[in-house]
C-alpha cells in the first residue's frame, strides 16, 4: 500500500526567537566593547612636540563644542528655573488656599461671636421680661389692696358726710359788662371806693376845649380834679386817617376834620392811709356799707382791684356783695401796679 508523505510544515516565529536574536546582538555588543576597551588601554599615541599645546583639529572640535555646551547649560538653567516657578506657583497656591482658610476660619469666630452675644441678649430680655412681670403682678396686688382700702374710706367718709352747703356767684367769665361799673381798691387791707363814674364825668365836659388842643398835636395828656381819695390821669388822643398812618412823622393837619377819644387813664392814690379796714367797712355807718346799700343790683357790677396783701379782705367782700345778688369781678394787681385802663393795651372792663 502506498503511503503519501505529508509536506513538512515551515518553522515559524515566536517571541522566543525574537529574546534569542536580542540576547545574541547584546552580547556581539558588549565583546566589541571589551575588545575596544582593551586596544584603547593598550594603544600608545605619537608624543606631540613641547611646543604645541593642542591639535589644530581638536581647537575647531572644542570651538564647535561649545555652542552645545552653552544650550546644554540653558536648558539645564531653564529646567531649574521651570522648577523653581513651579514650586513658587505651587506655594503661591497653598498660601491663597492657607489665606482663604484663615478667612472662613476667622469669618466663622465672628458669627460665632454675633450668635453668642445674640444668645446674650435674649436671655438679658427674657429676665428683663420676667422682672417686669413679676413687678406688675406685685404692683397689681398693692393696687387692688390699695383700691379696696380706698373704697372702704369713701363709704366710710359717705356714711358720716354732714350737710353740703352750696355756693352761687353771680360772676360774669370774659363777659363785657353792659351796666353801669364801681371800682373799689384792696389795698394794705382797706377798701377804697373810686369814684370813676365823676372822673369821666368831668373829662366828658372838657372834650371841646381838649379837641381844640388836638389841632396842633396828636395827643393831649391832663389830670382830673380829686374825687374822694383818688385823681385821674388820663389821655386823650387824635385818631389817625389813613393817609396820616402812612407818614407817622408829619404834624396833624389843624384845618381839617378829625375824630378824637379817651385811650388811657390811671387812677393816682391821694393819700396814703386811704380807705377802711374789713371791721370799719362792716358797720352800718361805714362809706362802704353806705355806698352799697345805695346800689342797684340790677344795674351795676363791683370791681374789686385786689393787690397781695388783700386776698383775705376781698374774699370777705365779695361773698358780703354776693349775698347782696351784685355781679363781682376781683381783678389781682403787683404791688406796685397802678389801677389803669389803656386801649392800645387792653380791652373794655371784663369780668375776671
């Protein structure tokens, strides 16, 4: 029987192979290596002459070497210098991230400061509050025993009240009085009737004679004649036009027609020890009691002109005319303030 051989199959390459070739040329390497090694320690050059210091040739070799020395140096100086901007840049970091922590550090003790004096605070209120409390519910309890005291006293003071005796004082408040008006001075603890009523009389009759004055001036200033214990000093005065106001300082016009009034008058004490004391007045024969009892309630209203060391003889006065159903006015003068009426400087006579 015949038998086919099979064609041998070629030899392929492995990893294998490919160490082997490597490991054969490293060693092929490595013995010419030695085999330099050795003919170099072995050789002996030719002795140059004392006189040449250095080949031509090895001068243009070491001229041309030093161009690759010097960019040799600067790329070692420049690897150094990256490294150094790299490590600076690298600290310049840890810093900023060193710098940002201290800042988050010391921004969390100030808000831990602010919430502990918050906390403070509060509790400060909080006992604040709870003091005021405590006061007002203690306030509270002596206000109602106090109150309940109170109470007690008022229906005590009620139970024993004796009778009330009411009082009516026929006393015009900022009323123009339309009667007719007397004026008594309180005075060092006398009462002094002042005739007023004779005074004005008297100044109504000299009024032609005081306007015949006022054609040449623009006021004229005179005394009454003594009524009782006082005198009048009054004044008489040219009312102004218009046209006369505009020019203040101009004389009057003595050829014209003009209207003139009485604008200010003070009564002037004649004498010192003037008038009654309380228990003189009172009795029947008394000027006090005689000029009184010849008034009509009706048609006139007192005026008492109290100065401070009276009060007492006016209070007497006025509730002995209030009996008698007169309207009183009591009018309060400084010691040395005189009884006068001024039409720049007050009004008509009001019940005070």
């Amino acid at each position: 029987m015949l038998r086919r051989r099979r064609p041998k199959k070629g030899i392929h390459f492995s990893f294998d192979s490919f160490l082997d070739v490597v490991a054969n040329v490293v060693g092929i390497i490595i013995r010419l290596i030695l085999v330099a090694w050795v003919g170099a320690k072995s050789y002996k050059g030719i002795e140059l002459p004392a006189n040449l210091s250095q080949p031509p040739a090895l001068l243009g070799v070491e001229e041309s070497m030093q161009p690759l020395a010097q960019r040799v140096g600067e790329k070692e100086m420049a690897a150094v210098k990256w490294g150094e901007i790299s490590a600076g840049l690298k600290i310049k970091g840890q810093r900023e991230k060193l710098r940002e922590t201290d800042s988050a550090f010391t921004q969390m003790e100030r808000d831990l400061q602010h919430l502990v004096k918050e906390e403070k605070s509060l509790k400060m209120e909080l006992r604040n509050k709870q003091e005021l409390e405590n006061f007002q519910k203690q306030n509270l309890g002596k206000g109602l025993e106090k109150l309940t005291k109170l109470e007690a006293e008022y229906l005590a003071l009620k139970k024993s009240r004796g009778p009330v005796q009411e009082l009516r004082y026929q006393t015009p408040v900022s009323k123009t009085l339309q009667s007719e008006e007397l004026l008594f001075e309180c005075r060092h603890g006398r009462v002094t009737a002042i005739d007023i009523g004779s005074m004005l009389e008297e100044i109504g009759g000299q009024m032609q004679g005081l306007g015949e004055r006022l054609r040449t001036q623009w006021e004229v200033e005179d005394t009454s004649q003594p009524h009782g214990a006082f005198r009048m000093r009054f004044t008489v005065e040219r009312i102004k036009t218009a046209l006369e106001l505009s020019a203040p300082n101009a004389p009057p016009d003595s050829r014209g027609n003009f209207r003139f009034a009485l604008t200010g008058w003070e009564m002037q004490g004649l004498d010192p020890e003037r008038g009654e004391t309380l228990e003189q007045a009172l009795q029947p024969q008394a000027e006090f009691m005689r000029i009184l009892n010849g008034l009509d309630h009706n048609n006139t209203a007192i005026t008492f002109c109290v100065y401070p060391d009276s009060f007492p003889l006016y209070r007497r006065l006025r509730d002995l005319t209030h009996e008698k159903k007169f309207v009183v006015a009591g009018r309060p003068l400084m010691v040395e303030a005189p009884i006068a009426m001024s039409v720049k400087k007050g009004t008509a006579s009001r019940g005070q």
